[in-house]
C-alpha cells in the first residue's frame, strides 16, 4: 500500500478523534450558558454580562474550530479517495 494513503489514514483517523472532542467540549460550553443564564436570568451586572459574553465567544470559537474540522475531515476522505483510485 501507498505509504502517502496510509499517512492520510492515520491523519483522517487524528481530525476525526479532534472533531469528536471539539464537539464535546462545545456541547459542555453550552451546559455551561444555560446554567449560566438560570443562575443569573438577565444578568446586570457588568461581571455577569461579561461572563456571559466570554461564554459566547468561546461557544462560537469552538463550534467554528469543529466546522473546520470536519471541512478538513471531508477534503481529506476526498483525497483518499482520489490516491485510492489513481493507484487501482
């Protein structure tokens, strides 16, 4: 087997254990907001409100880096695919 295949294997099998824990983790942020806003509601204070803007900001950060992830999991199937099919 082509030594390049078997590393693309190896990496897809990398991206796919990092996008599962990316969605992990964005999943436990968002546990994170809503205890959040049933602690707090509307919050009013200044600290609050900036929690709560902290906590949006990595939610996105991390639902952003996981939609990466699998774009990057995708191309590279893609590629699989194509040095599977160039070496039949």
């Amino acid at each position: 087997m082509n030594k390049r295949y078997t590393d693309m294997h190896e990496i897809l099998r990398h991206i796919n254990h990092e996008s599962e824990n990316l969605k992990a983790a964005a999943g436990t942020l968002r546990v994170m907001m809503e205890g959040h806003v049933e602690r707090c509601g509307n919050p009013s204070s200044l600290e609050d409100k900036q929690v709560k803007n902290r906590l949006r900001f990595y939610a996105s950060f991390l639902e952003n880096l996981q939609l990466r992830a699998l774009a990057f999991e995708e191309r590279l199937r893609n590629e699989i695919l194509l040095v599977n099919n160039s070496f039949r």
